[in-house]
C-alpha cells in the first residue's frame, strides 16, 4: 500500500469500493486527495503526505484511549478499556455516572459519560463513553400501517395541503376503522425559506426543528382570543381557494403559497398575549432547545421577523405534532406515527451554522448502480467523522432526541450512513466520489440508546447495495429493516421473487415507496410510458415494456400459486398486500395512494422540473384529488385495509370508527 493509500486509511477514506461481489473499482487518486483535503490533511506534495502520515501514526501509538467507546448492556468491556495497564486509574464522570466502580464486568448506566484513565507510569487519556441497552425497542406482536406523503393528503379543513390536524385525523380513522397500528409520514423537517422553496422535504434547512408550514392555524389556541377574526376568516378563504385550486381544478400543490398565507395568520395570532400557562410552556421550550433553537430562530429571521417570531412557530409546531401522536395511541395505535429522518440538510440551511461539524467542498450521494448507471448526486453536505466524534457525537443525539419527542417510531433514509456516505468533490461527477467511513457502532449506540429513553422503534431504509456487515449489525441492535415487495428476489439464486416464508422477520414491509412507481402503475406498465414521455428510458421502449410486463406476470403467478385472487387490479392489489400479509415480516405498511388507485408516483427520480415531484394530492385511479374525508369513504380504500387488518389479525374496530 503506498503512502496515500495509508494515509486515507487512517482518515476512513476508501481507496477502492465493491459494487458488486467480483468487481472492484479503483478511486481517482484525485478525489482521495481531494477528500483528505476536506478532513484537514494536506496531501498535495509526496512530502506533505508523508509527514502527515507519520504524525497520523505517532498520535495513534501515543493515544492511550479513542476518542469515543461503547459499552453495550450485558456484553462485555470495550477491549480499549480491557487492555489498559494493570494498576489504571479509571474515572467516570457525568450525571449519569451513579455509583457505578470501575474494575467489574457490568456496564454503567445507560448513557453518554466522559471516562478518563491514569497510568502507573503517568500515562493520561480520556474518551466519550457510550453505554447503550442491547438492542432498540421491539414491537412486539405484527403492525400494520398506513404509509403517506403527508402535505398529499388534503382534508375540507386544509389550507392547500396536507397538515397535521389531517395527520391526527387520518391517525383517528385509520386506527378506530382497521385497526392500523402505524401511520408513516414523510420527513416534516425545516424547508428552506423563500420562493420558490424547493419542495422535496429530503432537503431541509434543519432536520432537528419541524416546518411550521404544516401548522393546522385554527388548532392554535390563541385563534379563539385573537381580535382580528375578519383577517383570519380573509385567510382562510383564501386557504380554501388554494384547496379548490388542487381538489377541483388539477392545480399542482403550492407549497409557497400556502405558507404566505399561513405566516399572515400566524403574525396575527402571534400578537395574541399568551396566558401564563402557555407562556411558561414556552419559555420551557425555549431553555430546553437552548443554542440551537436561537441559531435556527435567528437564520429564520432573514424574512425580517423577529427570532421569538421564529422560535413560538418551533414552539408551536412540536406541540401540534406531539398532538398528532397522542390522537394516534388515543385510536389504539400502538406505534402510532413513524417520522422520517432525511440523511442530510441543503448546503445553506440553518443546521449548518454554528460548530463547524461539516465538510464544505464535497456533497453525499451514491455511485453507480443498477438503477443510476452515473450515480447521484444529493447536494447534501456530509458530516465531518472526526469533528462528530470530537464532540462525543452529541449533534447526534440532540438531533434523535428531538424527533424522537413526538415519535412511536423513527424510520432513518439510507440508514447506510451511520457506517459510510458516499462524498463527491466539488466539480466532480458522482461516478468519481468516494466512501468515508464513520464510527457506525457509535452512532448505532447513540440510535440505539435515545430511541430506549423514548420507548420507540428504529426502521432502517437499507434498500439498494448495503454491507452484508452493516445489515448484520442493524439486525444485531435490533434495528428493523426495510423490504420492497419489487426488490425480494433470490439474488444468489435464480433471480425468482423470494418465497414468503424467506423473508426476514425484522423489518418493514411494504409493495412500494414514494420513490417507486405506486402499485397499480406498476401492473398496469404505466411507469415505463411515464418515463418514455419524459425521455429517461436507456434503453428502446419496447424492451423495458418486455422486461417489465414479464416481471410483473412472474409475480401475478406467484400470487395465483398461492390462491390469491388476481382478476383484476383492484384484486391484484390487495393480493400483493395479502403476500406480503403471509412473510413474517413484524410490520406491514400499505402505501394510501395503493388504497385508491392512484398511479402516480410522488417523486420521480432523475427529473427537476420534468415532472411535478412532490406536488401532487391523493389521487383515485382516474387521477381525480381525493380529500380526506372521501377516502374515509371510498369503497375501494375501506376494502383493502379490511383486508389487511384481517390478514394481519388486528384488532377489530371500536364504536365510532367511522367518524375522520
């Protein structure tokens, strides 16, 4: 190995990288340098990769601890701390230390401690010291659920688009009516302010803080007390032509729109004094987010209002999505709502600025694949390893503990990068990228550890090309994993879908995503005409037909081989979701626009403006927007998640269920 390779070795960065088995791909000795670079390590002459490696080596040797150790309940002690010199001093220190001696084979409390240790000879060291339960939370007996893009799921209350008292409603109905034990939504995080803001809510200015645009105005307590009740009743109306606008005249969701008129409202009632309960929930709120909260409040304030503006809509958002939850485990969900963790935030948003945690001349995305023959490219910039690891990795844990306040469930996108990100230069193709590595037994600890303080389950997307390592410690930890119906097939095998009864247990599974054409597309080939018409097909439309017709037929037997009724789509459908009923997967999730029809994806990947991503309503199957309520009432939506809950054996419904 020559001297860079070393040197990238010490720093995590991969040299090489295995998309396959039997092929392996040599990184451009430009971005290796590149990426070194982006870590602090200079590497443009031969002498200066040299001296940084000896130094690189000289602190390893003389570092007596890590930076960072684990401690998993009931296993044994991190071998750093079994190694050191008989006679070590060893000292925790932390709120959370207790009684705890050193010297025993039992861990300390759960928690993030600082330990330090002492030499005979005078040797010093300390490192961060995680100590994590053994596994995340179970779930107990198989959930079903229902799947959602939640800002697509207008009800005759919204203003445009879907918000979070159509979430408790949809959380009310689905749980009385079928007995639905989960409600997964789509990343609610911080967008980007300013017009146009970029839809995709997998690029948050902030993944910590929520969007106040989801905000149901009239579930504010202040409205009742607020004096300008014709400027309100002006901006409702005005909300309402927004939902006409989608429900009755195909317009495309305006996110930015429905904002304006939101933030209009909220000044209002902004300006409406606050009882001294409210107040002193506030102010609570306030102390508890501390720093972090005043940076986002402050990088919001760009629109010329006032932080405390800022900081009351984080204030008020948490409580109506904490209130989203209650109203899910009031309808016997025993999960209730699963959010989702996007893998990073927009290169200018406010969770950048504070400590410099990251790197700033590279971008996280994906190398080639089966699927993007040049890679991708998410314009996400990636967390510095070594400087999260410097702080004990409590970006981290601020960050889980935030989501986790209003969360029965936490699903992370590409949770591959707990353990690796695929960085991409600046100015450099996604295909010329490289993987660096980071400590992923100490961001799983920390997973691990803050999903146990809030009593909530772990969901990995670990779809596409993943580390046999990493699905393993996944598993280990107790960390669910993600199967689409599509992608199941014997891969070492003959390529032939995988039969029920192989399937993993441990995960959640689903017929489609928000990234892949919905059900009834996918049987009918309208997916493959889709992306004829907007020019993204690689190779002649008549052959991805063939292939996709015949994979399709290949499973429409396989449903038939196992007795379920195939005669038309509608039946297809729902005999997908009975296949999926009969795996022993612990969760189920039925994808709402699979319920009516609806052929439309939600997201489109490899267009910008080709195609309205992240725009559309619930749609039935004729492409007509359905409202909530006319979902509560579709016949064809209330016979599959019969279905569903028959098949999974739910509980039956209580008196009441029909009422949204």
């Amino acid at each position: 190995m020559d001297d860079l390779a070393r040197l990238a070795a010490l720093h995590g960065v991969a040299t090489t990288y295995q998309p396959a088995e039997d092929v392996t791909v040599r990184v451009p000795e430009a971005t290796v340098a590149a990426v070194l670079r982006e870590l602090g390590v200079d590497c443009d002459t031969p002498d200066a990769v040299r001296e940084h490696l000896a130094e690189a080596e000289r602190e390893a040797a003389r570092r007596l601890l890590p930076a960072v150790l684990v401690w998993w309940a009931g296993s044994q002690p991190p071998a750093e701390l079994a190694a050191l010199p008989p006679g070590t001093r060893i000292r925790l220190e932390g709120d959370e230390a207790g009684g705890w001696e050193p010297g025993g084979q039992e861990a300390p409390p759960p928690g993030v401690h600082r330990v330090s240790a002492e030499t005979p000879d005078g040797r010093t060291g300390d490192a961060t010291l995680i100590v994590a339960p053994e596994r995340a939370p179970g779930g107990g007996e198989r959930v079903h659920g229902v799947l959602v893009q939640l800002y697509s799921l207008l009800s005759e209350r919204s203003w445009g688009m879907g918000d979070l008292g159509d979430l408790a409603a949809l959380a009310r109905w689905a749980g009385r009516a079928h007995g639905v034990g989960f409600v997964q939504v789509n990343p609610l995080h911080a967008a980007v302010p300013g017009a146009p803001t970029d839809p995709s809510p997998y690029r948050p200015s902030s993944r910590r803080f929520p969007d106040p645009v989801h905000l149901r105005i009239e579930d504010v307590p202040e409205y009742a007390d607020c004096p300008e009740r014709g400027a309100l009743a002006e901006l409702a109306e005005q909300g309402a032509e927004l939902r006409r606008e989608v429900l009755e005249k195909g317009a495309l969701i305006d996110r930015d729109a429905v904002w304006e008129l939101k933030r209009r409202a909220l000044e209002l009632l902004y300006a409406v004094p606050r009882g001294r309960a409210r107040e002193s929930a506030y102010r609570a709120f306030c102390a508890e987010q501390g720093e972090a909260l005043d940076r986002h409040a402050a990088w919001c304030a760009r629109d010329g209002r006032s932080a405390d503006f800022h900081r009351w809509l984080v204030w008020l958002t948490d409580t109506q999505l904490a209130a989203a939850q209650r109203a899910a485990r009031d309808a016997g969900m025993p999960v209730g709502i699963v959010h989702d963790l996007a893998v990073g935030v927009h290169p200018h948003g406010s969770d950048t600025l504070g400590p410099p945690l990251y790197a700033q001349g590279v971008s996280v995305g994906a190398p080639p694949d089966a699927f993007n023959a040049r890679g991708q490219d998410w314009g996400l910039p990636p967390w510095r390893p070594d400087r999260l690891a410097a702080t004990g990795y409590a970006p981290f844990r601020a960050l889980l503990h935030g989501v986790f306040r209003y969360a029965g469930a936490l699903r992370i996108d590409h949770v591959m990068g707990l353990f690796r990100l695929w960085w991409i230069p600046e100015g450099a193709p996604p295909a010329e990228g490289t993987y660096v590595s980071y400590d992923g037994e100490a961001m799983l600890a920390v997973l691990v550890l803050e999903a146990h303080r809030a009593g909530a389950l772990v969901i990995g997307e670990d779809l596409g090309t993943v580390e046999p390592r990493v699905r393993e410690a996944l598993a280990r930890r107790g960390v669910l994993g993600t199967s689409v119906l599509w992608f199941e097939r014997d891969w070492a095998g003959d390529g032939q879908p995988l039969a029920p009864g192989a399937w993993r247990a441990d995960c959640l599974a689903t017929a489609t995503t928000h990234d892949l054409p919905p059900t009834a597309a996918k049987l009918a080939g309208a997916h493959v005409e889709l992306r004829d018409r907007l020019g993204l097909l690689t190779r002649p439309l008549e052959q991805e037909r063939a292939e996709d017709a015949a994979d399709t037929a290949r499973w429409l037997d396989v449903l038939e081989e196992l007795g379920l009724d195939t005669k038309d789509e509608e039946a297809a459908v729902r005999a997908l979701y009975g296949f999926l009923l009969r795996t022993p997967a612990r969760m189920v999730g039925v994808w709402l626009p699979d319920a009516v029809g609806d052929r439309r994806p939600q997201n489109l990947p490899g267009t910008w403006d080709q195609y309205p991503n992240w725009r559309l309503p619930l749609a039935d199957s004729a492409g007509r927007p359905l409202t909530l309520e006319a979902l509560a009432a579709s016949p064809r939506a209330n016979a599959l998640l019969s279905a569903v809950r028959e098949g999974a054996g739910a509980r039956t419904a209580p008196p009441g269920a029909r009422c949204v």
